[in-house]
C-alpha cells in the first residue's frame, strides 16, 4: 500500500519542475509552514528542537533543498540542521543529538 501511494504521489508530480509546485500537490502544508518557520529563524540566537520523527526528518530535507534552490551562502546559515548539501545525517550528528 505504501508503495503505491508514493508511486502515486509521483506521477502527479510529472511534469512540475519548481519545488512549491511538487510540494503544493504531494506534501502537507505543516512541511512548508515550518520550513519557513526555521528558515526565519537564520542569524538569531534561538535555539530550535524538531520533533516527530520521520515528519520531521522530512522537514529538514525540505529546508535543504529550499536552501539549495535559494542559493543561500552557508555563512547566512547558522543552524546546522540547514546546511546547502548537507545530508540528513549531518544535521543529526551536528546537533548533538544521539
């Protein structure tokens, strides 16, 4: 079952070649929400914990590939959860946490 409701969230990507378009037809608005939530929060001393599991390693995917597309200098980053080219690993491990 899981399979066939990512092969169908992918064919109804086909076709779309900006990154809101995708997410507008397959992702859930809190991704994008709190994308831009996080995203706000560059170059303020506000420390920021994500929880929720898989949701939220979904999350940080997101922010990298937005942070990717906007081509923004890892020196505008401060939060190691988004770092351009970073993998999933790296912010887990960065962070501290287990």
């Amino acid at each position: 079952m899981k399979r066939d409701v990512v092969e169908q969230a992918l064919k109804r990507c086909e076709g779309l070649d900006d990154l809101f378009e995708r997410l507008s037809q397959v992702s859930d608005n809190m991704l994008i929400f709190n994308a831009g939530f996080v995203l706000g929060l560059q170059g303020r001393d506000i420390k920021t914990v994500l929880a929720g599991g898989t949701q939220m390693a979904a999350l940080l995917l997101l922010i990298n590939s937005v942070v990717n597309l906007m081509e923004v200098p890892s020196a505008a980053t401060t939060s190691p959860s988004v770092r351009p080219n970073g993998s999933l690993k790296t912010p887990i491990r960065t962070s501290g946490a287990p």
